[in-house]
C-alpha cells in the first residue's frame, strides 16, 4: 500500500487506510475518494502523508466509484430539488408571457420536495451544478424552503406551511418581466435602473392577484416581501402592523439567502457572517423576533460541521453558545478557539460535514 505526500496526491485517489489526526481524531475513514474538499481539509490539518489503494485496487475503484455516485444522484431530496429548478424555468417563461401559472403542477412539485426537508440544512446545503444565471430559480427554491424551516421554528399554524413555502418560491416571480441586463448588471444600478427592478413587486402582485389556489398570505408575500417594520420599505412604506407574517418570514429567507449565494454584482458571504448581519440590522427593518428564531434554529444543526475561520484555519464547531449562536467554539487540530472571546476571527466558510 502506497504512501503519498498530501501535496502529491491526485483527485480520484482512494484512501487505504484510516486518516488521523494529531490529536487523534478520525479525520476521514478508509475508502475515502480525495476530491478537492478532502484535500483542502487534510491540508488544513497538517497531514504530511496518507495511505493509498495500489493500483491492483483501481478495477475496484472503478466498479464502486459509480455506485457511489448512483446512490447519491437518486437521493428524492436532490431529485425533486432539480425538477423544481426545470419547473420553475417554465414558470418564469408563462408569467413573462403573461399565461397563467400552473399553480397545481407548482404546489405538487413543491410537495414532493418538501416530503424530503430534513436533508435540507439552511447553514451548509449547496445546489448541486448552481449556474449564476440560473440565480433566480435557485434562490425562489431555497427561499422557499428557508421559509418552510422558519414557519415551522416559529410554530405556524400546519395549514399555513405550504402556503408559506408557495410565497417563497413566487416571492419574486414578478422579475419575469424585468429587463433581464438589469438583473445581471455586475456594477451598482443607477436610481432609474432601480427604480425599475423595484417594480417586481408590483408586477408580482398583479400576476398573482387573481390566482386560484393559493391564499391572499401568498399574494400580499410578493406585494410585500421588501417592506420593513419601521416604513422604509418598498413598494408601498407600510409599517409592521400592515405587513403580513408570510412576508415577515420570507423576508428573512430572502435576505439570508440572497446574501449566501453568488450574485453577479457581489459574491457569496459566510452565512455566520449574513447571521451576525440579520441580527444587528434586524432592529427597525425585519422582525427581530423571526431572526432570533432563524439564528437560534439554523445553529443548533451546527455541531461536527467543518469551517474555514477568516485566519483560514479550518476546525469542527464542538460547541454552540446559545447566547451567541453565531459564535461557537471551533476545534482547530485540537486547539480550542472560543468565537465569543476572539472577536476578532469570524466563520468565513462553511465547508460541511466531515
């Protein structure tokens, strides 16, 4: 069995033996295919060398690499995620052409992925195959699963969560009819090209209006989902006791999301990073009451997850302070960095499961 440097070794590789780390915590297990995610992390922990499969294994490689990549491919949760993304594409393309939605082929779709929830996970779940002109499509969908999540931490009504999860995949179905160079613009809008796009709440509202199976939450949510609690929102300035909670809580979603995903004018933040920002802006503009709910949920799913500090050190959160959920303690190689005393690193990645 092959040793091989770190720095030599080659995607695709398999590991032959059990990886460990200084401290000696089982780092990765035997079998392990080294693709650009394992490397990172091997390098992050110093390890010099590791153990390889011979080449008399690579028949077996081959036979099992593919299964391994069937089992993940025909996961219901990934499966329903892309068939969404393929409806969503046609549902776009109908409201651009000012056809009429096809709300029941809309809500069976966003049921079978919704059946699957529990494999979404809000802090480290990344579409697989994300194209950034595609931005659109995949952020209706995780906003509308954000909202589900939020809805359901917050202890919403059952008869409001599809619902809920309906508002957040139509919240911004009225950028159909937006000028499309205006969406993908990489430098700052002019207030005229602003003025514009903030038409798309407006425009939302109309196509939904007159809808059949979906409830008035859903409507008002794409009329509403920009307005702020203390009036400085768009399209209308209203205030918190005329925004409905469906627009409250996609509110939330969408500013998270929109934040932790690339846009062509602006890239992807940490999402402790959009955490820490929801909560000190959350006074005045969103309800600060959903953010605590989202912050305090979202972070109990965090123990054992890998993460990239902004000193670039990578570690695994061994514990979340409730008190300063987007702070946790971070095993760094067996060294302990407490977030909440060290103020000034932050997560600057979050990397995944281990």
């Amino acid at each position: 069995m092959p040793t091989v440097a770190v720095s030599q070794l080659k995607y695709g590789e398999r590991l032959g033996d059990i990886v460990i780390t200084k401290m000696g915590n089982t780092l990765f297990h035997k079998g392990k295919v080294i693709q650009e995610r394992e490397l990172e992390i091997l390098k992050a922990f110093l390890i010099p060398s590791v153990y390889i499969e011979s080449q008399s294994n690579e028949v077996e490689q081959a036979s099992e690499e593919p299964k391994a990549k069937e089992v993940e491919a025909v996961h219901p949760f990934y499966v329903e995620y892309q068939n969404m993304v393929k409806l969503l594409k046609k549902v776009f393309l109908l409201a651009n052409g000012g056809q009429q939605l096809p709300i029941l082929e809309i809500r069976t779709g966003l049921e079978a992925l919704i059946r699957h929830i529990d494999a979404y996970k809000v802090l480290t779940f990344i579409p697989k195959n994300r194209q950034l002109h595609e931005y659109i499509y995949h952020k209706s969908i995780l906003v509308s699963l954000t909202s589900y999540s939020l809805a359901r931490w917050a202890g919403l009504p059952q008869k409001d969560l599809v619902q809920i999860a309906l508002a957040g995949l139509l919240h911004d179905i009225g950028t159909s009819k937006v000028d499309r160079t205006l969406l993908e613009k990489k430098n700052s809008l002019t207030a005229v090209e602003m003025d514009e796009v903030k038409q798309h709440t407006l425009i939302g509202y109309q196509i939904l209006k007159n809808m059949s199976g979906i409830n008035e939450g859903v409507k008002l949510t794409a009329l509403q989902h920009h307005e702020r609690e203390d009036g400085s929102g768009y399209p209308l300035g209203v205030k918190s006791d005329k925004i409905h909670i469906y627009a409250k809580i996609v509110a939330v979603a969408d500013i998270y999301n929109a934040m932790t995903n690339e846009r062509y004018y602006k890239a992807a933040l940490s999402p402790y990073v959009v955490l820490e920002q929801l909560l000190d802006e959350s006074f005045g503009k969103v309800d600060p009451t959903l953010v605590q709910v989202f912050m305090n949920k979202s972070t109990q799913i965090s123990n054992g997850t890998l993460v990239k500090l902004s000193d670039n050190r990578v570690g695994e959160i061994v514990f979340s302070d409730r008190s300063h959920p987007t702070r946790p303690w971070v095993n760094v190689n067996g060294t302990i960095v407490n977030l909440t005393v060290e103020r000034n690193l932050f997560i600057q990645d979050v990397i995944g499961h281990i």
